[in-house]
C-alpha cells in the first residue's frame, strides 16, 4: 500500500470507486483535500460559490446516475452548501459532500471558520454526517456512503475531516469490497386478488418509479388502469396511453378523479405536499403503497404497504397478469377531456407560458434534459409538458430552493457531455447563483439558459392579492441580464417572437459556451 497524506488517499479511493468529477472550492482549510486530485485522475469543476458546488454535484448525480460529490471548507462553506444538500434530501439524490473541519472546537474558540457544532448542522440537511478520527474512518464511511446510495433511498451524507488529519501521513486505503446485494420478496401475494378484480385502477408513479422503464406502462395499459405521474414521475407513462391523466395531480379536481377509482396503487411516491397541494389523495378506496422507504410506508394508515423496490413489483404483478382478463370501467374519451380542461386551467392562471413552452418543446431534442428553478415559467409547464422518457425534467420541489437550476444544469451537461441539456430560470432566482455562468463558460458547455423574465416576484405578488395583501417587496431593479452574461463571456439572445426563440434555442444547443436567452410574456403575443 502507498503511503500519501489522508487527503490525497481520499481521492484516490474516490477514483478506485468510480468516482471521475469532484465539485468545490479550494480553501485554506481543504488544501489537502486537493492534493492528491490531479494525480488521481479526477477531474475538478471549480465552482463560483458553494451553493453551487452542491448543486452542480446534484446535477451531475441526476444525469449520470453515479453519486455527485463536492469537496467542501469549513463553517462558512460547509453552510453555503447546506442549501443543495437540503434540495438533495428531498429529491431523493445521491451527494457525498467531504469536508474539512476544525481539529479542535470545545477548548480554543475564536478560530476561522469556527462554529458551534459543524457535524450537527449538516446532519439537519443530510441522511448522517460524521466526522473521521482516523484514516480507517474516512475509508469506512466514504464506503458506507457509497454502498447507501446502491442499497438504500438516495440521499446525500456528509463527511467531515479535520484538518491535521487531512495532512497526515495515511496508509492505503482497503480494496473494494463485495457490494452489499440487495434481495427484496416478492410478498405481494395478499395484495393481488383485490387489485386484479377492481375494474378501475389508479396508479400514481413517482420518482422512485423512473428507473422501471417501459414494464410499468406496459402493466398498466394491461390492466386497463388508469394513470398519474408526479411531476419527478414524468416520462414514466407515454403521454398518449389510454387512460393516462399526465402530471395534472396537483389539479384541485384531480381528487375527484381519485374518488372514482375502487383501488389505488401509489408506487415510488411519498405523496406529499408538493406532489398534491392537499392534505389527501381523494380516495375512498383500498391503496397500495410501494416503496423502499420504511418511512414512507410508516405513514401509509389503514393501507397496505408493501417494501418492495418499483421494478420488482412491476416484474412481479407483470408475471400475475399472465392468466388475468380484467375489465376497467374507465372511459378514455372522459380522460382526455379532463386533461384539456386541467390544461385551460393553467393557461388561464398564468397567461403567455403555455405558448412559449409548447414551442420550446417543438424545437428541443427528445433526450434534452431539463433543469428549472423554482419560477412559475416552470410550475406550469411541469404540468402539461410531456416528457418522452423519465428522468429527463430536474426541479427543486421538495426543499424548493431558488438559484437550483444553472448549476445544477452545469453538473449535468458535465455528465451529458455531448447531449442536450437545458436551464430554466425566473429573473430574481437566476441572480442567487448567476456566478456560476464562469463555470459554464470556463467549461465551454453549449447549455441554453432560458430565462423567464417578468420584472418581479409574481408568484409571491399573487399570492399577496389572493390573500388580499397589498403586494410589498415584489418588484426589484434587474440587470441588463443580455449584457451581464456577455461580460462573464457568454452568449446572449432576446427574441422577440416564437419563431425567434426557436432559433435561438437551436443555435445555442450547438453553441461553444453557454447562451443566456431572455423570454418574456411578450413572446406570446
């Protein structure tokens, strides 16, 4: 075993796990941590902030599939990125973020960086944070990360790892151990007899049904059921097959449509607040729950919840239908106009959107992966667009974190080199992390950065009159936002009709840098 201090060691075990990109901002305090990165073949994307260093390794995580991680300073650093760690918990991503810490805290105060209790903070934002004491430590967890992130939910951890240590003169780290294999039953037997003889099934696939593939619509169209994804469940279920009602479930009347069905399968979803905007599903009827979170299913009252992984049941329930003709009650002709109404809905709440994205669609490539911010450009199309394959849309629902979408589209286009790969972002989110457009440029990603600008908070000045607010605070002074990502060297765009933007669009996908393009409800007139 070669003898290197801790710090390099830690890269180099990164790289022998399969670990390529590492995000982060080189620090006083983590100097050792870069050490050994060049040498061990690891390529380093330097962010402008550390806000967006989690969210670039978030990015990186939902594109590639493989962990994303950041290499993180002390204090202020380590809660600049507590930010994208709490997005990623509740996107369910997996983000290893390592970072150094301060070898002493209890008995000398007024150090750099010092806080009361770093390890505690980052366990508010991450699945466990812990600090290692040795270099068997560091080797221990980083391992436990990583077989976490193939065995368990996806969410991100945090390791910390004092500064001295990091110095320290370290023996090799351990070969690879055997991935732990997971084995799950089928125990769906007592679930089945009600499930196959109901006439009007409904299925809500969440996020943690992406990974299923085409078996989960194959199954439902099978069984005559009917269909809704989450907005994270997008792309699971083809937008034209029988019976499927889209990502419409945040609709107040999609409640109704859960009241008509005589049985419920929720699979790869918590349901949650952000998935509905209500306390309830709607049903009246027997649910089955799904999932591979024993807390999700904790909370699945007078359900039956059934711990088990989407593609295994789907696998499962596939092989149960061999012998089944059911008959499904549901009227598809009263499907698809429902779908048209939810569709009215949304123009008629947010005018000018609906035309500029359904044209934004025409031009963008099927595999074009999306990350949006949280702007109501985004809230409606997350609705009524379709998308042709799942896994392709990133939005920050859950923690609902502004400035997500260009770094995080940064961590992504770095794991799609050679595919498309789009941002979308509101005028006052953009500006949380604009910095991060030197990242972009530095990288020469052909990303096109749209840009939905409507002059002020008007998500928060609508709900201000809704609930008969006078609107304060809503309207801020913005920048020439063409001009101000032509000085960070990036290319810029303002069209001024649909057929301009789609131009532009296709012009910045085959780009050398990055393009800010700036949209307006103008575009729809």
């Amino acid at each position: 075993m070669v003898t290197r201090p801790l710090g390099a060691q830690i890269s180099h075990m990164l790289k022998a796990r399969d670990v390529d990109v590492i995000f982060g901002i080189p620090g006083v305090h983590n100097i050792e941590m870069y050490r050994g990165i060049e040498e061990a073949g690891i390529t380093h994307i330097l962010a402008r902030h550390e806000q967006g260093a989690g969210f670039m390794a978030d990015g990186y995580a939902r594109a590639s599939g493989k962990p994303g991680v950041c290499y993180i300073i002390t204090g202020p650093g380590l809660c600049n990125a507590m930010t994208p760690l709490g997005q990623a918990y509740s996107d369910s991503v997996p983000v290893l973020a390592i970072s150094s810490c301060l070898d002493r805290t209890a008995g000398r105060r007024g150090q750099l960086h010092q806080m009361l209790d770093q390890e505690a903070a980052a366990a508010t934002v991450c699945d466990w944070s812990h600090e290692a004491v040795s270099a068997e430590d560091a080797y221990t967890l980083i391992d436990r990360a990583l077989g976490e992130f193939n065995s368990a939910r996806k969410r991100p951890k945090h390791i910390q790892v004092p500064i001295a240590l990091a110095g320290a003169e370290a023996k090799g780290f351990p070969a690879r151990g055997k991935p732990l294999e997971v084995v799950q039953e089928a125990k769906i037997g007592p679930a089945l007899g009600d499930l196959l003889d109901a006439k009007k099934v409904l299925f809500v696939l969440g996020g943690g049904a992406a990974h299923v593939g085409p078996l989960a619509s194959e199954v439902i169209e099978a069984m005559g059921a009917a269909s809704f994804t989450t907005y994270a469940g997008r792309g699971i279920i083809p937008a034209h097959q029988k019976h499927h009602f889209g990502s419409f479930l945040a609709r107040p009347t999609s409640a109704d449509v859960a009241a008509e069905a005589d049985y419920v399968v929720a699979v790869g979803t918590e349901l949650s607040e952000v998935d509905l905007w209500r306390d309830t599903l709607g049903h009246e009827c027997p649910m089955l729950r799904v999932d591979i979170d024993p807390e999700v299913l904790a909370g699945a009252e007078n359900d039956l919840a059934l711990d088990m992984d989407a593609a295994a049941f789907f696998t499962a329930l596939k092989a149960a239908l061999v012998d089944h003709h059911g008959v499904s009650d549901w009227d598809d002709a009263a499907v698809q106009a429902q779908k048209l109404r939810w569709r009215g809905e949304v123009d008629a709440e947010r005018p000018g959107i609906v035309p500029v994205a359904e044209a934004l669609r025409e031009v963008l490539p099927e595999d074009t992966m999306i990350y949006s911010d949280m702007t109501q450009f985004a809230y409606s199309s997350k609705e009524f667009w379709d998308m042709a394959r799942p896994g392709h849309w990133h939005h920050p629902s859950g923690f609902g974190t502004l400035g997500y979408a260009l770094p995080a589209a940064i961590g992504g286009a770095v794991a799609r080199q050679g595919l498309p790969t789009v941002a979308i972002a509101g005028d006052y989110g953009f500006q949380y992390t604009v910095q991060e457009l030197g990242t972009a440029v530095e990288l020469g990603l052909p990303l096109p950065i749209l840009l939905w600008d409507n002059g002020k908070l008007k998500e928060i000045e609508d709900a201000m009159v809704a609930s008969q607010i006078a609107p304060k605070a809503v309207v801020a002074q913005n920048p020439d936002f063409c001009r101000l990502a032509e000085a960070y060297g990036a290319l810029s765009a303002a069209p001024k009709t649909l057929g301009a933007l789609q131009e532009a669009v296709k012009a910045a996908l085959k780009a050398d840098r990055p393009t800010l393009i700036h949209m307006t409800a103008d575009l729809a007139t």
